[in-house]
C-alpha cells in the first residue's frame, strides 16, 4: 500500500508539473519567473551501489527524489573501488555517500585532479573503531584500553591464527591501515579479510549466540548497535603526524602508532553533473541524511526483511516536508 502512494506521488509531481504543484507552492506564493525545465538531458544518472546497505538506502533515496524531477536514474552494481575511475570519467554519477577517511588520497586526487567534484557533507554523524562483545570484559579486564590486547591474544585466537589473537577486518579494498596499526603498536593478532558487511553482521550475531570471543572492525551509523552490545578499544588519538611522521606517537620508527582517524562522509561526484543536470546538481547539494534516518531504514532491510524499494517509497510518503523544499528549491533556483 504504501509503495503504491510513493510511485503515485512520483508520477504526480515529474518534471515541470512539480514545480507548479499544490505541495511545493501554496495558493498565495508567488510563483517565480525563472523555473528549470527537466530533464535537462535523457541519458540516465547511474548511482552505483557499494557493498553495505547504508550505501543501497543513501543512493536510491537520492535517485527516487531525483525522478520526481523527471529524470531518468539507474542503480548499477559496482564496487568502491572500480567505480572511482568511472565517476571521474562522467560514466557513473556519483556516490553520496562517500567514506573519505577510508580512501582519503583517492577522494583528493578524484576531486582535485581527475574529474571529480566534493559536494559537500551527506549528514551522517560517522565513526570506525576495533569493537568487541562487552561480555569479554570479563574474560580480558583490561579492556577496552589497547594495552590489554597482547594479554588476551590467545583468548581472540582462532586455529588460523594461534597463537595470535584473530582481528576480523573489513573486505582488502576498504584501506584502513590495520595491519600497518598492529605493526607499529606490536600487536600479536592477524587480520582476517571479511567478505563484506553481511559477513561481519553474521560473524557478529554468532559470537553473541555463543558468547564467544569476537575483536571485529566495523562502523556507525549501523543498526547493529542498536541489537548488540559492541565497545571500541581505545587506542592513542588519531593525529595527521600519525599516518605521516615516524616520531609521533609511542613507535619512533613507525606511522600509523594510534587510532582511526576522525570520519568524513562526503558526497563525490562527477564534475560534469552541474553542465548536464543543472537542477540535479542542486538537488543532490541539497540532500542530506541523518544516522536516525538511515538507521531505521537499514534496520527495516536488514533485520526486518522488508525490500530497499519499498523502505525508500515508504520514508519518502511519510517525510514528503523533509524532501519537498529540496526539490523546490532545485526547481525554482535555476540561476543557482
């Protein structure tokens, strides 16, 4: 029911009709002169999907306004790390949502030298650490201080990793640095690859059922913290003189002797997009998303079963005063 309003709500207000329409415009507004007639080109705007379903939900919300508007947006499969080239090339639009600290000299040299453009922050409030079941705390007392970790190795061990404790990572292509962390802190683990985020939520759902042992990576906003009980170690704070001057920090002949680095989501997109979708450019340097919002919409998928198109018609019916005056102001703004 709720699919069928949202698709009818879309067909109602496309292109130029949803400039004039009764919910961007009271009676008594002026309407103004200058409105943008879209779509200023056919050709779709790609948004690819990443490997997480924040990314699945930031990415069609953004694409489901989009064709409000009129233009046509398709949702290809690719991943992080070949899709860069491909935004900056102008084939794939762009991602909103984009986690610069985990790429961050892929993101400078994107928006700086080949193609792409920073438009600014998405919303979301992020954070990356090492995280454990606080059940564990009983079993290595020393946590959630960094220090603790070599006393309680064999306790995170797995048969692959005896005598080292086993650190469950994010999949190769995400660069976080861990394995260059533990040899600057001399941590006695080894990095495990995941698969993805549907890995690491299992890996995570199966400790708690056991009440084993688990030292993962993951992130936030995620709905997971919602469902578990996860605490971040604490490692020495993150400073730039950590990635870039061996004599910062506790390890005088190594970078990277500390924590993650304070996160960014930004949104990285093809430079061309402000030429060939004018009003697009400006709804898209409008949007923005909340962790609540996200949190609640992955949650639905993940947790709930219920499908990405269908959560997105669903947020998009209910908060109709959230992403209307985006729209509107993409519309009515063309000189912009």
């Amino acid at each position: 029911m709720r699919r069928t309003t949202a698709k009818g709500c879309i067909g109602a207000l496309a292109a130029l009709v949803f400039a004039f329409s009764s919910v961007m415009a009271s009676e008594d507004e002026e309407i103004p002169d200058s409105v943008a007639v879209t779509p200023e080109s056919t050709d779709p705007i790609k948004l690819p999907m990443w490997e997480w379903t924040g990314h699945h939900v930031t990415q069609m919300l953004a694409g489901e306004i989009l064709k409000t508007m009129g233009y046509n947006v398709e949702y290809p499969h690719v991943g992080e790390h070949p899709s860069i080239p491909l935004i900056t090339s102008g084939e794939l639009a762009g991602s909103i949502e984009y986690w610069v600290s985990t790429n961050r000299v892929k993101f400078y040299k994107a928006t700086q030298l080949q193609g792409g453009e920073d438009m600014g922050y998405l919303g979301l409030a992020p954070g990356q650490a090492w995280y454990y079941p606080s059940y564990v705390e009983e079993q290595c007392p020393g946590l959630p201080d960094w220090t603790a970790l070599n006393d309680c190795a064999e306790l995170f061990a797995s048969d692959e990793t005896f005598p080292n404790g086993r650190f469950l990572d994010y999949p190769a292509e995400w660069l976080l640095y861990n394995q260059e962390r533990i040899d600057a802190l001399g941590l006695d683990y080894t990095p495990v690859r995941s698969s993805g985020e549907g890995s690491l939520i299992t890996e995570i759902e199966s400790a708690y059922a056991r009440k084993a042992p688990l030292l993962v990576m993951f992130w936030s906003p995620h709905w997971i913290f919602s469902k578990f009980d996860l605490k971040p170690i604490k490692f020495p704070t993150h400073e730039v003189e950590c990635q870039t001057d061996p004599s910062w920090g506790i390890n005088p002949d190594a970078i990277y002797d500390c924590g993650t680095p304070v996160e960014e989501i930004k949104k990285l997109m093809w430079g061309g997009i402000r030429e060939k979708w004018p009003a697009a450019y400006r709804l898209i340097r409008n949007f923005t998303l909340d962790n609540d919002a996200q949190n609640a919409m992955v949650m639905k998928i993940d947790v709930d079963g219920e499908k990405l198109e269908d959560v997105i018609a669903q947020w998009m019916d209910d908060n109709q005063d959230v992403w209307h005056p985006w729209v509107k102001d993409a519309m009515y703004n063309p000189g912009k």
